[in-house]
C-alpha cells in the first residue's frame, strides 16, 4: 500500500497535498482498494465554499458509492476534468492522475489536525 510521506491524511481517507495557500484532494491507496473498480465521480461543488468535513462529491464503484469528504474548510477552485472520461485513473494513480479537487483553504490551521503519514498508516494497518 502507497502511503507518500509529504502528503497529510484524513480519517475518512482523503489525501491533502499542501501547495501554498491551496491543497489538491484526493482519496489514498488503501480507500480505492476498498471501493474496487471505479466507475463514475460526481463532484458538482467547483466554486462551492464548504466547511470541513462537508460532502463535496461521490464516487461509484462497481458495488457502492461512497461520499467525499472535505478535509479542511475551502473553496472548490477546480474539479480534475479528467475524472469524467477517466475515473479508473483513481484505481491506477490516485496520488497523481487520479487527484478529485483544488481547494482554496479557508483556515490553514485546519492543515495542523490532519494525519501524517505515519499516523494514517497506523489508521490502515499499514
């Protein structure tokens, strides 16, 4: 299981890639090896302000959908365009390709609360 050291992590499974006073969101390794096969990702919420831990879209697999997560408070810059034509690239690269959201941080304390690598390895079994 990938687990990359300079990301920060959440209980629900979202990744956080800090990049100055914004952060690009996604979900780890071990969330779409749980979810299997992914086929369909609705986030509606670009240019939406959300609080942290609000939904701000769904991911459906071959047997669930399951909600996303905010990790911090913000609001959403850009959704991945490429999701829509490729949403298998959550399975195949979810720390790259596969990334769901930009997100202008509203609070960078929110950063702080979030799981290291570490910590999210332990979270996971890892």
């Amino acid at each position: 299981m990938n687990i990359p050291a300079e990301l920060k992590y959440t209980k629900d499974h979202e990744w956080v890639r800090v990049e100055g006073d914004e952060v690009v969101v996604g979900i780890t390794d071990f969330a779409q090896g749980e979810l299997g096969d992914i086929v369909f990702i609705d986030i509606g919420t670009e240019g939406q302000e959300l609080d942290h831990e609000a939904v701000f879209g769904t991911v459906e697999a071959v047997k669930t959908v399951s909600d996303l997560f905010m990790p911090v408070s913000g609001t959403v810059k850009e959704v991945n365009p490429g999701l829509a034509d490729d949403p298998a690239s959550v399975n195949t690269d979810p720390y790259g390709k596969g990334w769901m959201v930009r997100l202008a941080v509203k609070d960078q304390g929110q950063l702080d609360s979030l799981l290291t690598a570490a910590q999210y390895g332990e979270l996971v079994g890892a």
